[in-house]
C-alpha cells in the first residue's frame, strides 16, 4: 500500500515548483512517500471548467480509487516545507479517516479549516467525503470553495461567512464528522513574514512571482547550503 504525497503544478507555475519540489521531494523521501506532482496544461476540471482549486478533489479522488493507495497527503501548490524532522500523518488518530488542519476560535465557539494541508486514509468515508464535495460544487456551479464546500458536507451553516474566516460548529454534524484528526494549527502554512524557526511550511501562493520568487530562491539555497536537501 503506497502513502502519496501529491501536489500540484498550474500553468504558469513553473519556476514556483523549481523551488518547492525539491523540498517536497525530501519530505517524501524522509517519511517514505510517493511523490506526485500532477503538471496541469490547460485541464480544467470542476463543477464549472473553470474553478482550478477544485481540480485537487479529482486528482485526490483518483488516487482513492486506487485500492493500492493507502493514504493521500496533500500539499497546496506555493508551499514550500521547510522543516522535515516530522510527518504529519502522525497527528492522526487509529481510528481518524482524515486530517485537517482546525484553528479553534478562542473567543467564541467558533473554528475554520486551512486545506492547503490535507489527508485522507483509505476508508469508505473517504470516498463518501470526496463525493459530497463534488456534489456540492455541482449544486452551486462553482460559486464556492472547496473549503466552503467541505463546510457544507459537515453539517456546518457558513452562510454568506468569506472564505477563510470562522464559522460556528455545526448545529447538525454529519455522519463524516466523526473521525476527523484535528491537525495542530502549527502546520497551516505561514507568509513568509509570520514564519519562525519552528514553522514547519511557508505559504507563498498568494504572492506575485516578482516577490515571492527571490524569497524562495533564497530559501532553497539556504536549505541546500545546510545540507537539508
């Protein structure tokens, strides 16, 4: 059974994934991963050809199809991992079919999921979750996220809440509710200018390629100068 690690490279991301892969390509070797970096050229794929963020539920449901897949790690594209001492996966429960990474509100009982960081085990609740989703981004033509989307099929009500932001605990959780792994919010990918020493993956997606490329380069460099790739 084969643990992947999968990303993604979109068109125009090229010098993006120079800097990220190789560190994913250490992650992977680290913690025995399969790496897969699925290069898209145009494909795209969602509810209304256009929404490339939802390309990584076909990409993760493929995999699952897969009875020899065992697990599928996620990785957004832009994210460099820049610490490899642990794997993620080992946050996870026995008995956890999925892992996302949950910061709870501490001042009121609300929370909010950061997909850029996913996992799923193989499980029929797998399958069932990948599925909901699909048929949520159906419903609405693309008019919501996957992370919207995900809200919807736990049973929470986001209502008109932007994308990102806290939303209350599900008045009527789901059946796949149960068997969550709350990943620790530790490992929601940083900005470079919040990342510490401790911060386990830098989030550079949102950045503009003049900015973000330098920083990276740099990065990279340092890593390969302390011998961590």
């Amino acid at each position: 059974m084969t643990n992947v690690l999968l990303s993604v490279q979109w068109p125009g991301m090229e010098a993006v994934t120079e800097c990220t892969e190789p560190t994913l390509a250490r992650y992977a070797e680290r913690h025995n991963y399969d790496l897969q970096v699925a290069s898209i050229n145009g494909r795209l794929e969602g509810p209304s050809q256009q929404a490339d963020p939802w390309i990584k539920i076909g990409l993760v449901r493929e995999l699952m199809n897969d009875p020899g897949t065992n697990s599928v790690t996620w990785i957004d594209p832009g994210q460099m991992i820049v610490r490899f001492d642990r794997d993620i996966a080992d946050e996870l429960g026995d008995r956890d079919y999925q892992g996302l990474i949950w910061e709870q509100n501490t001042d009121s009982p609300s929370f909010a999921i950061h997909p850029e960081v996913w996992i799923l085990r193989q499980d029929g609740r797998s399958g069932r979750l990948l599925h909901r989703i699909q048929e949520v981004g159906r419903k609405t033509l693309g008019g919501r996220t996957v992370r919207q989307a995900m809200y919807e099929v736990l049973g929470v009500d986001a209502g008109n809440i932007a994308d990102g932001d806290f939303v209350p605990e599900p008045t009527a959780p789901s059946d796949l509710c149960a068997g969550i792994g709350r990943l620790p919010v530790e490992w929601k990918p940083a900005a470079p200018m919040y990342s510490t020493p401790d911060t386990p993956i830098i989030n550079y997606a949102a950045m503009p390629d003049e900015m973000r490329l330098p920083m990276m380069r740099s990065k990279l460099a340092a890593m390969q100068a302390d011998d961590l790739l």
